[in-house]
C-alpha cells in the first residue's frame, strides 16, 4: 500500500462539484482517502488568460502502481468532460489531476515524473499540501520549508458565495 498526495484542480463549470466528483471517484476506484486539504481559490499558472483555479491536495492509500493510477486519473478527467488531445497546454480545464508524490519512489518515464517535477515553484501545490503535511520532506526539504520560499499572495482559503 503506497501513501500518495495527489493535487486536484478546476477553472471551468462547476468547480466545487469537479473537484466532489474527483474526491468520489477516486474513493471509489484508487483507494482510501486518509487526508484532504481546504480547497484553495488560486490565480492560474502560466501563460494563457484564464479564471481562477480551485485547487486541493488529498493523501490517498492505494494499491494501483504510479503508471496504473495515473491512466485512472486521466479516466476521471475525461469524465468530467477534459479533453488533453484539444486542449491549450496550461489552458483552462474542468479537472486537472496530478500525482504530486507516491510514497518514497522517484518515477522517471515518457508522460510520468514523481515527484511531480514543479511542486517546489507552485504556491497552488504548497499551500494545500502544507495544511496536511507540513514535514513532508521533498528532496530532504520539508515542505513548509519549501512554502516559506515562495509567493503565496494569490492563494486563498475558497470561500463559498
């Protein structure tokens, strides 16, 4: 059994129930979930103009190897109506799911690095994944360590209208 953090994320449709949907269906097909972080309302990442992500990190026990679990999330992507052969690279979508980290193990493979390669540079990761294990070490850093050299400014705990 492999203890994994896995970063949930939405900026189309209903986020709020993406992001329910995901958290059910990963319940109910990768494994228990052991931890989930507040949901963060977060500025988008990169280059396109887009609205606001909503963004959460679960702690997820699972039994699926890394390449097996991740072909399940991109199944409950699709699900929730993303399309990666269309899609704008850092564009908008209605569910992003990524393995930020699974147990001790370092993947290096076509399509699947773990730990996810820019968890260090990414506030929207961090801030979530500090509420639920702040000495989570990445790399021998600590990752309330690794909150503390970043820009937070534009996350915020979500607030329900």
């Amino acid at each position: 059994m492999a203890d994994v953090y896995l970063g949930l994320g939405s900026n189309l449709g209903d986020r709020v129930a993406h992001l329910a949907q995901a958290r059910e269906a990963i319940a109910e097909q990768a494994g228990d979930i052991l931890a989930a972080s507040a949901i963060y309302d977060t500025a988008p990442w990169g280059p396109v103009l887009q609205d606001n992500y909503l963004n959460q990190v679960i702690r997820v026990a699972t039994e699926l190897a890394p390449g097996s679990l991740l072909g399940l999330l991109h199944g409950i992507e699709r699900d929730a109506g993303r399309d990666r052969k269309s899609e704008i690279r850092y564009g908008p979508r209605t569910l992003d799911l990524d393995i930020l980290i699974y147990g001790s193990r370092a993947v290096n493979e076509d399509g699947l690095t773990i730990p996810h390669p820019r968890i260090a540079e990414r506030a929207f990761v961090l801030v979530p994944l500090a509420e639920i294990a702040p000495d989570l070490a990445l790399h021998g850093v600590p990752v309330r360590e690794l909150l503390g050299r970043i820009d937070t400014s534009g996350v915020a705990r979500y607030q329900p209208a």
